[in-house]
C-alpha cells in the first residue's frame, strides 16, 4: 500500500479478497486477473468509490508494472480526489511507460492545468498532437489551456500573490479522518454513568440482578426448552395461518421457475428485473476480429501513390471482456478492450511495401460513437523505400487506413447493441 490512508481504506474495501490475493505466476494468470481488477475499478468509478479504484488501479500496476493505461487510469482517480499533483506524477509515469501514450499526455495536461502550470501543460499537449496530428479532443485542450493561461496572467499582474505555487484544495486526502468533537461530558460524570449501569435492582420476585447480568436465552413452554422470544398462537391466530407444518418434497416433480414476462434477457429466477448480467466476450473477440480483420484502404488517383493499399492483416492482440445487463428493463452495454493489429501497406510496385503495426489501447464504452480512438503504440515492422515513411504516417497512422478502423470499431458498438 503507498501510505496508511491508502491501508486504511484496504481494510475498509469490499474488494479485500483480489486486493490481498498473490500476483499470479504465470503470463496468462497475470492477464486475467488484472482484467478482474480492471472491471472492479470501472464499477468502483461508476459509483464515485475513487479510493476503492485507486486501490484496485495500484494493484493491477503491481501485476503488470509496464502497463501504462494502469498509471493514467491512477491519474484519474487522483484527479477526481482533487489530488493534483499525483495525478500529475502517475500520468508522467504513463507517459515514461510508453512514449506514444496520447492520453497519458493528456491526463499530465489536465493536471498540469490544475496546479496553474500552463507552460508545461502546453508543451505537454503538444506532445501529444505530435503523435496525432488530428486529435480533436487535444486541439480543443490546447484551445482552453490559452484562454487559462491568458486569464491567470492578468489575475497575477492585479494581485502579485497569486505568483506562489498552488496548492491543492483542503480536504483532498479522502483517507483522512475527521476529529473526533469533543464530548461535554466530563470524566466525573462519565463515572457516574458508568456507576449506575451496575447499579443492583430487585424484580418481582425478590430475586436481584444488575443490568449487565447475563440472561440465558431460553424458556420452559408446556414442558419444553424453546427460544425466550416464544409466542404462543391463539387458536383463531391458527385458523388465519392454516397448516404450516413441514411436507416431503416430491423428487419426480421438478421446480418450475418463475415467468419472464417475455423478456429473453432476464432469467427465470429474476422475475422482478432489477439486475441481469451476461458475459458476452468470446462473442466479442470473434465479432471484433472479423470486423477489423481485412479491412483496406486505397489511395485515390489524386494521392502522391494511386492504387496502393494499406490493410489489417490481423488482430493480434484483443484483451478484455464485454457484457451487457438489463437493469430494470433497461439494457447497458459494457466493453473494454486493449487493441493491436497488424498492418500491411502495397503500391502497385510488387517491390514497394511495408509492413508494422498500431495499437488502441482503450475501445471502451467511454468512447463516444463518431469521434475516433486514442492511438497507443505505432511501428513501422519493415519498409522497402524510406520514401514510404510520409506515406504511412498519412495514410495508416494519422488517417486512411486508421480512419477506415474507427469506422470498423463504431461499427461494432451498433452490432454488439443490435445483437444483444
């Protein structure tokens, strides 16, 4: 644990039992379990449990301590606790992780802008325009970081305090306790209290006792030991209840479930429809490899390589999992997955090509349908002419053929709502 809020908040989550569990030996192991503990994060952000999260976030960084979309989803967490500065250091570490991490620069920017530092924010945005030159949600940061930066200049020229180094809100540790008030009631009389809870009493019978005596649980009705809460039933209270005693079970019969009301998406046995989840992920996997698998795009007569091609040749790499749930009759579609595929790029040359590949490491819900997929790693494998680099970094990493897989990705989002 990285300090004793963080072990108080351990023994306090609901997750204590993936949160203590030994790191898994081998690879597979590793992959699956920070998987479960992904999943649990997400519900944890869902429901604001930002200490729960970053708890299974820091977890997961121990298992796989090379993951840099683990370190900017720390970076949120301590965003949202207004933690600042942590969110500025554990999103630098994703981008220390992987260089070509477009949204750990953007989370170190968001923080950055926090603490007032607008200069480095800037920098750091640009950063990430480099490596996608057609990022929208970056430009439109870079944009909003100006008028800041702008805004605080002037506030500084009118009040010279302002030029201190900000700090973050009070309260912002949500580990930290709240004193205790202190009680009125003084030592003395807390005695007293304490005396006249044993204080010696006589009942009915003449039979003393104290307060703090124990009372066996148990008494005597019609000859027998039972429960003290015993209540005997009247014979009218009898007739209302009927016969209650205990009937053998029929094993030929077999238990007839609940009906559905015609719903297909809610099981027998959740009759009332609060809750329905299905795990839907090998689904997922083969539908998203057959969406992406094969998709091409050609260069048109104007471009400076008519006719050549880039195409996805194949899906490397699809971790994740994905689910939908019927929750009171309406239906929610849960999807995270980390991306990598190959790609393939030809000219009408048979001796021209190149070969690498690009990854997206965060297709998830969170994703708005329509406005494209952050970029993780890219990498040119082999290419026969260096004259194909401009080519490739137009046409395959900042658009054509990437294009063409946002396109393919959104178009899964409808199938997977339309299957289920």
């Amino acid at each position: 644990m990285s300090s004793f809020g963080n072990q108080h908040s351990f023994l306090a989550s609901p997750h204590r039992d993936v949160l203590g569990a030994a790191i898994p030996d081998s690879p597979d192991g590793k992959e699956r379990f920070v998987t479960e503990l992904k999943s649990r994060a997400k519900g944890a952000i869902s429901s604001k449990a930002w200490p729960d999260a970053l708890l299974l976030y820091e977890k997961a960084s121990e298992v796989l301590p090379d993951d840099s979309t683990l370190y900017a989803n720390q970076s949120l967490v301590h965003f949202n606790m207004g933690q600042w500065k942590l969110a500025s250091e554990t999103a630098k570490t994703a981008v220390e992780k992987d260089s070509n991490y477009v949204k750990g620069y953007w989370r170190h920017g968001q923080a950055l802008c926090k603490l007032d530092k607008y200069d480095q924010a800037l920098e750091t945005y640009q950063c990430a325009l480099k490596l996608d030159q057609n990022n929208k949600a970056i430009k439109k940061e870079i944009e909003k970081t100006k008028v800041l930066q702008a805004e605080f200049q002037k506030k500084k020229s009118d009040n010279p305090s302002l030029n201190g180094a900000k700090t973050e809100p009070a309260g912002s540790n949500p580990f930290e306790k709240i004193p205790a008030a202190k009680s009125n009631i003084s030592t003395k009389s807390r005695k007293a209290e304490g005396d006249k809870m044993d204080v010696e009493k006589e009942d009915a019978d003449g039979d003393t006792f104290t307060k703090s005596e124990h009372v066996k649980g148990y008494k005597i009705v019609n000859g027998k030991k039972t429960t003290f809460f015993h209540n005997e039933l009247t014979e009218e209270a009898k007739k209302l209840i009927g016969d209650i005693a205990p009937k053998r079970l029929d094993p030929n019969t077999a238990a007839t479930p609940a009906e559905t009301n015609g719903n297909s998406n809610t099981s027998a046995w959740n009759k009332a429809g609060t809750w329905e989840e299905r795990d839907v992920s090998n689904w997922a996997k083969d539908s998203l490899k057959e969406s992406l698998v094969g998709k091409t795009f050609t260069l048109d007569d104007s471009s400076p390589a008519p006719g050549a091609t880039a195409t996805i040749t194949k899906l490397s790499k699809c971790d994740g999992h994905s689910s939908f749930a019927s929750v009171r009759g309406k239906k929610r579609y849960i999807y995270e997955f980390a991306l990598k595929m190959e790609w393939k790029f030809e000219t009408s040359s048979a001796e021209d090509d190149a070969k690498g590949s690009m990854s997206f490491p965060d297709f998830d819900g969170t994703c708005p349908v329509g406005e494209g997929y952050d970029l993780g790693s890219y990498e040119v494998a082999s290419c026969t002419d260096s004259n194909l680099v401009p080519l490739l970094d137009r046409f395959v990493r900042n658009g054509g053929l990437r294009d063409v897989v946002h396109a393919s990705l959104d178009d899964w989002v409808r199938l997977f709502k339309g299957t289920y």
